[in-house]
DNA sequence: GGGACGTTTCGGCGGGCGCCGAAGTGTCCC
DNA sequence: GGGACACTTCGGCGCCCGCCGAAACGTCCC
C-alpha cells in the first residue's frame, strides 16, 4: 500500500484539525495568550516574550495570520497583529480552561496561586472576567442597568448609569454593545461586548484595577473598591481577593 | 546555545498547546466530531469510521483519554469512549466554527449544502443546534417554559409542559437541568443541559426529527413539524428547512 | 546618503510523532 | 478447551515542522 495514502493526518482531514494545529504549539500558544489582553502586539515584542528569534516569530505570525485566527496591521517598519475576534479569544479561553493547569487538584502551590489569582480576577480579551467580572455583571443586573431577559442588553437606566460615569460606548461599532461570555471558572456569562470593554478600560484608566505583573490577573486597588461600592453596591471583602 | 534549551515546542510550553495538540491531529479530530453526536463509539468503529488501523487508534484513545477530552468504559471485550463533558464538545464545536469551512463565502457547491444542512439544524453533543434549536429555546422563552432572568432557568409552566410531553429529565445528574451553550451560526445561546438533552431524546424518539445520513445534521420530519407548532407555535416554513 | 532597526526569506538541522503490521493479552461463546 | 474477536504493545519507517543564523529588504531618522 502507498504510504502517502496513509498520510492524511497532517494534509487533509477534518479543518478542524487544521485550526487546532495552529494552536498545539508552544510558541505560538504564547502568542495568543499574550494577545489575549486585547491589544496589539509588534512582531518583535512577541518574539522576545516567548524566547524565540524574530525569523521564527514571523513564520508563526504568518501561521497565524493565514489560518484567519490573528489580524494584522502594518504602520511603518512595525507589523501590528492582534486577535482577529471575540470568537478567537473564547478558543483560547476554552482550550486553557481545559488544560491540566486548571483542572481540579493543581499541582504546585505557585500553580496554585496563580489559578486563584486569575478565578477572582482577570481581563479576557477586552472585558473583566472571574469572580470580580462575573459580580459586577450580577450587581447591574440587580441594580437594573442590564436586561437579562434580553441578551444582557443594556437598559435606559443603565446608559444613564455609563454616562454618569464619564464611560462612552462608540456607537459606530459594528459588535453588540453588550454579550455574554462564558467564564471558565464561574462558567456563567459575564459582561463582554462593547460595553464589558468600555467597561474595563475605564477602570483601568481611573485606577480602579491594575495588571498584576505581565500576567491577564488583575488586581482591585483600594479606590477601586469604594468606586465598585459606591457604584454597584459591592461588598468589600469580595472585592478583596483570595 | 544548547538546542535542548530551545526546544521547549513540544515538551513543556503553555499547557494550552498541549490540549490543542490532541485536535491537531487529523484521525483524532475525526474521532471527536464523530463523537460529536454524544453517543459513546468502541475503538474499532471509530478507526474503521476514520480509516485507520486499529492499532493506531488505540494510541489516539489513550491519548485523548490521558489529557481528559474522552473518558472511557469498559465493557467485557469492548471499550466504550465518549466525550468527557459538555466543556469539550463546546471546544471541538468552536474550533469547527472557525475552520475555513464554516467561514463566509464557502468553497463549494457541496460545501454549502453541508454548511446549510448543519446550520439549520444539528445535534451540539446531546442537545439540539441550529436554527432550529434556537427558534425552539425562543418558543419556550415566549411561552413563559424558560425564565431568562435566571440563566434559561425551568419554570413551574416548563416543568408540566414537559411532563405533559411525557419528557422526564433525570433528577440525579449533575449538570444543570438547562444551561445556555453558543451556537457558532447564531451565536446566540440555545438550550443545552439536562432538559436540553431530555427534549433531544424525546423529538428523536417520536419522529419529530431524523439524521440526514450519518452527519450531525437533522431534519424536521412532517410530524415534527405538526407537533412543533402545535405545542410550541412555530411556523411551518420556519422548520421546513433552506 | 547612510546607519539603525524591524521584518522577511532561505537553508539546513533534528526531534517528534503518526502510521503500519506482527505478535501478545484478555474476553466471550461454543 | 479452543476459536473468534476486540484491544494492546512494540519496533521501525518517514515526513512534518519548529528552530536558528545569515543575508536581504523596507522604513525611519539623522
């Protein structure tokens, strides 16, 4: 029998496999994780953040690219590449939360630390998630700002509310202005969309949440606690963290 | 430079990469939409369903079984596998959605057919996807079955509906009786969880649906189409597919 | 123009891994 | 017991592909 006719596994076969491929190395598994924060990434900041020669980071960005999972942007001598959607983003999510790193029962008490870490908070994609995203998503619906009967769409009071708060959602956006998303750790939708990143952002700018290190945790600061109570009515000490 | 020291690819990396190496493989990847349908397969129907010896499917099953995406059950000479839970047949679902052929402007005539087929509507694991599953999840929503405000919650008015139906779910399990699941055409959530799965049983059990072929996609009987306006008032043309 | 720098292309190397067939193990049933 | 059959183990083959460094290309800025 010809061998080549054995050989589909890495030609042919289901797309599917073809996607996954783009994900199953390392390197670039580092890419996309890195990207996860939602901005855009240089070529060479890539390369340097996963401890490979820019040559090889071009050939993976190329992968990338090609397979429609990445977008890229060209300015000048700089290429720009971020992830090519909220559905990208979800992928990775999904494929880390189904990692042995996440699984009950983790190993190292630095692996430890750092699931607990990102459980209670973290930016996913462009929006906040865990248990801090998921809380803050339940207390607008409490408070009337989000419908759920409809999608997590956004309510008079709660435009109001994102006014209030000097927040401006850019109309043009082709994306809904609020989806769900699918947390891993709580596994129920939180804030994404438009509004989940109008959201994040202006707490990131009026320090409410910093990055913890160069990881996607982030942490609640002091000010960001009373903002999110006096905001939202949350209690400090879930605020708190651990 | 020692070159053990940059061959980090395949051994260590993110844990991310490894668990999409498992998809990356063509047979194993057709393992898994094969179990797709929910059901649980033996080795030797899925190497013949894939082409492969039975031998090299014994390694993909231990392989899958090893990073926890199957889970498996022997059974005196035979063992059984299936999918290890809902989270994963979510990820094969999103890494089909994003292959090329589930993108926009599909290559062939074929292709779209099968694209049509599978986006009107189709088994996701053990529930029902697809327009039509959406337009059912929609019908309950309406019909005050489902309460939306509690993340597609069953209400008193669902739980009889059902058992008017004859439909039992099973009280013992786990998962929740309904929980939302994304639908790659719709992207809108539809109804999975137990009650999901009970209802998908029942509609294959009274003919309301039937495979087309051995694909994932459905079809609307004629009296499904009867019985799905009768207890749910969706329209005809609706559920009359294309 | 010329140097600095980000990016790309190309050759070449080497390990990983998917494939098979043959032989071995366990289960079932006559 | 003995044969059929599902599954597993093992050895060997060969391709895929990720890695690098060197050199080329473009852009920017002095």
């Amino acid at each position: 029998m010809d061998r080549m006719d054995t050989r589909r596994t890495r030609g042919a076969g289901p797309d599917l496999a073809a996607v996954a491929r783009l994900l199953a190395d390392g390197t670039r598994a580092a890419f996309c994780l890195a990207l996860l924060d939602g901005r855009a990434w240089t070529a060479t900041e890539l390369a340097r953040h996963a401890g490979v020669a820019p040559s090889t980071a071009t050939e993976h960005l190329h992968a990338l690219v090609r397979g429609h999972l990445l977008t890229e942007e060209r300015q000048g001598r700089h290429r720009y590449v971020r992830l090519a959607g909220p559905q990208v983003a979800e992928l990775v999510e999904s494929l880390a939360s189904l990692a042995p790193e996440h699984r009950p029962a983790p190993r190292s008490l630095s692996a430890d630390g750092r699931r607990r870490a990102l459980a209670h908070a973290r930016t996913c994609y462009d929006h906040l998630a865990g248990a801090v995203g998921v809380a803050v998503t339940d207390a607008m619906i409490g408070r009337g700002l989000l419908d759920p009967a409809h999608g997590l769409g956004l309510t008079g009071a709660g435009a109001a509310w994102l006014a209030d708060l000097g927040i401006g959602v850019p109309p043009g956006t082709r994306r809904p202005s609020v989806r769900p998303c699918l947390d891993w750790t709580e596994r129920r939708p939180h804030l994404a969309g438009a509004v989940g990143a109008a959201l994040c952002r202006h707490a990131f700018d009026a320090g409410w949440i910093t990055r913890v290190g160069s990881t996607r945790a982030v942490a609640v600061t002091p000010a960001g606690r009373q903002a999110l109570h006096r905001h939202l009515g949350l209690p400090g000490d879930l605020l708190a963290g651990r």
